[in-house]
C-alpha cells in the first residue's frame, strides 16, 4: 500500500467518522429536541453553522501549527 493510499484512506475515515459524529452527538438531539417538522428541520440546518465553526477552528489551529512549525520543531 503506498502513501498516497493510506493518506486517502485516513481522509476518508476521517470524513466518514466526522458525519457520524455530527450525527449522532449534534443533529440527533437538535431533532429530537422539537415537535413539528419545521422546526426539526430547522434545528438540523442551524447546527449545520455549529459544524462550520468546528472547522474554521480546526483549519485555524492546522495553520497556526504550520505557522510556527519551524520555531517549535529547532
């Protein structure tokens, strides 16, 4: 197995993974929290941001990490 492989293999895992956990610890509660279907849908779609600020953290923190990778590396 080459590196390319494993590295499309760990991408997909770690996305398969993600969207399980939003899932299961996020929209399932946002939908079970409410009664008519509006407004379940609604609390799914607004968790949706949730997910998005989870990333723009974490895209965040990978570049801070390549950032000042040479400072921590020496």
């Amino acid at each position: 197995m080459g590196n390319e492989t494993i590295i499309l293999l760990v991408g997909a895992s770690s996305v398969v993974f993600g969207v399980a956990a939003w899932a299961g610890l996020i929209a399932l509660p946002a939908w079970q929290s409410y009664s008519t279907l509006w407004q379940r849908i609604a609390g799914v779609f607004l968790s949706l941001y949730l997910v998005a600020a989870f990333v723009v953290l974490g895209v965040g923190l990978g570049a801070l990490v390549i950032w000042f990778w040479d400072r921590v590396s020496t």
